[in-house]
C-alpha cells in the first residue's frame, strides 16, 4: 500500500526513521504516529540552520498550521463551488471547440 496522496508530508516532514511506517499505516493513525512531525518540523529545523542561521527558531516549532493541513491524510473537497467550464461547451449549449473562454491546459479556463 502506497499513500501518495500528500507525498510532500512524507518525503518533507517525516523523518527518514518513519518514512516506511507511514506509507504502511492508514490515516486514521497518522494524529497518533506522525503528529509530532507536522508540529515541530525537522525541515524547517534545517532550514533555519542551514540558510537561515538560526535566527527564526519561531518556525521550527508548534506549526498547528501544517499540523491543521496534513494530520490526518484525508482528502478534502469543496462541494460548494459551482461547476466548471469543459471543453466546447462554454456560453452556449452544444459543442464549440473554439470556445474563446476555455484553456485546453487547465479546467480554469480563460
């Protein structure tokens, strides 16, 4: 089993010691596992370190902001949003595949 779904979590913020753990466990264990890694960050740690030296500690710990993103590993999703444009059908009913207000490189179009 593979969770791949947050690879920047496990390849950023888990220490190399747990990184196997956390691709064999399911989400429901990550508060409990790797909560401690999502608060107090060994990347921020070495980046203050490293090409900071050391003069922001206040990054390196206690980041209930990353903790709040990635404890637990479930994906979210915003029903709220209305629908977006697809191809050909922009403004008007029926196919138009010049659609000016649709870009083939995103959903977003525009």
């Amino acid at each position: 089993m593979a969770r791949q779904g947050n690879p920047l979590f496990n390849e950023g913020l888990v220490a190399i010691a747990d990184k196997d753990r956390y691709g064999r466990t399911s989400p429901e264990t990550d508060k409990v596992l790797f909560n401690k890694y999502a608060l107090n960050p060994e990347l921020a740690t070495l980046i203050n370190a490293i090409v900071l030296g050391g003069t922001l500690p206040s990054i390196q710990s206690n980041r209930t902001d990353i903790a709040g993103i990635f404890i637990p590993d479930l994906i979210k999703c915003d029903l709220s949003t209305g629908p977006c444009r697809l191809a050909g059908n922009g403004t008007q009913a029926g196919t138009n595949p010049d659609d000016a207000g649709f870009s083939r490189l995103g959903i977003f179009g525009g």
